[in-house]
C-alpha cells in the first residue's frame, strides 16, 4: 500500500500539455506525431522497486492472500515500469501486459454502435459548467455521502496542470481548471467519478485489508464498467458520450 500511493501512476502518464499538443497535430493535418511533456517522477524507480519486492508476502501462509498480494505485486511493478517508459515503445507492452488488449467481439460491438449512433437524433445543447460550477456540484455530491458514513473523505482540487481532465486519484477529485464540463454530463460524470470510482475507494479503506482500497490486479476492467453503468443509470448515456467509448475500443 505504501509503495503504491508513493506515486500516482494516472498522473505520471497523463501529459501536461495535451490541448496545445492537440492543436499542434492538428495544425499539421494529423502527420506529425505530437511530442508530449510528462511529469517528472516523484521517487526513484529503482528505489521503489526494491521497496516492492522488499515486503516478505512470502510469508503469508493462507494460499488464497498469498496469490492477491504477488498479483498486486506484479501489477505495481508493471505500473513503474510503464511510467519509466513513458516514451517509448515499450511503453505499449506492458499497458497490454497490465490491462489486455481489446477482444474481436468488442471491437465488432464498437464499431456496430459507431455505424448505428449518426443516425440517431441529435442532442439538445444544455450549456456547459466552468471547473469551479463542477467542483460545487462535487462537493454536494460528496457532502450526501458523508451524511451516510462520516469516513467519506475525499478533497476536490482544481489543477492548472490538468488543462480539461477530470479524474480520481488516491481518493481525491482532481478537476483541470480548464474543464468544461457540458450541463448533460455533469450528473453522469459525478456518478461515475465519486459514485463508483471514490465510493469503493473509502469502502474499501474502511475494510481490514486495506489493499481494497487500491483494488485487486486486474480490478480495472471491472470498475470502469461499474462506472459506465452508474453513467447509463443516471443518464442515460449521450451519443457523444457513447461514441466517445466506442472510438476508444477502436483506437486501443
């Protein structure tokens, strides 16, 4: 848990300049790769390493946490790793060995959405909310479950350095002070950011193994659908939205 909340690996491999890189490529009619600017890391990764395989999980007698605690183990490895390569092509291979690629059926399930969403009616414009509109909104949301369980303690942080990104990490909603967030994804979104993605983190805080609160390996898969559904449930999902993840599935 400690080696894991010494860096966050969401951050180390989102870039500090994605709009100006985005308007570059497409100033050059998408044919020049854009040359992205990453955060530096925080700790040294060998140092977080040795860390790592310095925990004795060898010592663990009951099978079933040994097997969790190496799963988790090989996971956080991959993630430094991944954040060392950052630029280059290696990169791609261990973002295939932690998350998998995508299946033939998802992709067909993608792309059958994207062939059948333009001809679905257009959506009515609501207007937009500006970062700190959002960061409000949040902390209502928050404030509702802390009414539930006074250990629901998550900070909402506006950041220059996330341009228009919203996200979770280590148990705090970090918003870009860039954000615009349209009026008609503001409620899908809080369900999806704090609903789903921070209420399992402070559940799983409160639990005796507190590595719940990281997640298991491979939990990924599982949460981002939770999420997605808790988006559809309190949608329903916009078409934007829903090619926005069917391009996704193309595009990995």
């Amino acid at each position: 848990e400690e080696v894991s909340r010494s860096f966050s690996f969401l951050l180390q491999v989102t870039p500090t300049n994605i709009e100006q890189s985005w308007r570059a490529f497409k100033r050059d009619h998408y044919k020049v790769e854009p040359e992205f600017v990453y955060r530096p890391f925080p700790v040294e990764p060998t140092l977080l390493k040795r860390a790592l395989f310095n925990i004795p999980i060898e010592k663990v007698e009951d099978a079933s946490l040994d097997h969790i605690f190496q799963e988790k183990q090989r996971q956080i490895e991959l993630k430094i790793a991944m954040a060392e390569r950052r630029r280059a092509r290696a990169f791609l291979h261990g973002s295939l060995s932690l998350y998998g690629g995508v299946s033939p059926e998802l992709r067909q399930q993608a792309e059958e959405l994207l062939d059948f969403l333009p001809h679905y009616c257009p959506e009515v414009e609501t207007g937009h909310l500006t970062a700190e509109e959002f960061a409000r909104m949040a902390q209502d949301e928050i404030a509702h479950y802390q009414k539930q369980y006074d250990g629901f303690q998550p900070r909402v942080i506006v950041r220059d350095d996330l341009e228009s990104a919203v996200l979770c990490d280590r148990g705090n909603l970090l918003i870009g002070a860039r954000a615009s967030v349209a009026k008609v994804r503001a409620a899908p979104l809080i369900h999806h950011e704090i609903g789903t993605h921070l209420v399992t983190y402070y559940n799983g805080k409160a639990q005796k193994l507190k590595q719940l609160s990281l997640g298991l390996a491979d939990f990924l898969e599982l949460q981002e659908g939770l999420a997605v559904l808790s988006e559809f449930l309190s949608g329903p999902l916009s078409r934007k939205r829903t090619q926005m993840l069917a391009l996704r599935v193309v595009a990995v």
